[in-house]
C-alpha cells in the first residue's frame, strides 16, 4: 500500500505542476525554417512559443512575452530598431540576439542597449537553454 500511495502523490505533484503556466518565449526572425526548428526545441524544454517572420508582425500583436529571441537582420525593421522601439514605448522584455554574421558593432549596441545575450548561428542548444533560465530566474527574483 505504501507504494500506490507513493504513486497516487506523484500524480497529484505531476497535475498540480501542470497548472503552471510556463514561460512565453517570442522568435522573431525572417528565416521560417529557424523559426520552426527553435520553435520545436524551446516547447521540447517546456517553454510555450510564438514566432513572427518580422519586427513589424511582432509589434501588431500583443503578446505578454517573458523574452525575445530576434535576428538581428530582418527585412524591414531591423532587430536593434525593433530594441529601440519596446524601450520608447516602456516596454522592457529580455532580448536574445540571434545572428549569422558577426559583427562586433551591432553585438556592442545591443548589449549596450539592454540585451539579455547576443548569439551567433550556428549557436549551441545548451548555451541557449542557459540563457534563457538566466533572464526567466533574473525577472522571477
């Protein structure tokens, strides 16, 4: 009896835990491809996602976003004018900076600017991972 009820308590933790809404992370970035593949890996993780193919896509929908994870190249509104805008309009959201060109000016402005981290594609799954439980235990505590 001892271990049904042992059992009968792990799912009653598994349920409960369930309830809890996880973290909503945002990609923004033109390659849908990326998208969709970073898109899969953060719900693999246990994070809810939404993408968008453009900055300006992103600002059209509101959205309560715990972090952005944004292509620093974009067609149209680029991923540092996009930074800018979310900090004219007060809106602080942790920003994960994704490129495929290095380019030491852009990564100094953006962290400059407030940015969470700065990574260059092809970037590790785990150090991506690290960051955003970095910015998700920054905004908690």
């Amino acid at each position: 009896m001892h271990d049904d009820e042992a059992v009968q308590v792990e799912r009653v933790n598994t349920t409960s835990a369930e309830h809890v809404e996880s973290p909503l992370i945002v990609v923004v970035d033109d390659d849908t491809s990326f998208c969709t593949a970073v898109g899969r890996l953060l719900r693999v993780w246990g994070f809810r996602t939404e993408s968008f193919a453009s900055a300006e896509a992103f600002l059209q929908q509101p959205t309560s976003a715990d972090c952005i994870i944004l292509d620093l190249h974009l067609g149209g509104m680029s991923g540092l004018e996009l930074q800018a805008r979310l900090a004219e309009e007060g809106r602080w959201v942790p920003i994960v900076f994704v490129t495929a060109m290095e380019d030491l000016v852009f990564q100094r402005r953006a962290l400059a600017a407030g940015a969470a981290a700065y990574l260059e594609k092809p970037f590790d799954d785990g150090r991506l991972l690290e960051v955003l439980y970095q910015v998700i235990d920054y905004r908690s505590g």
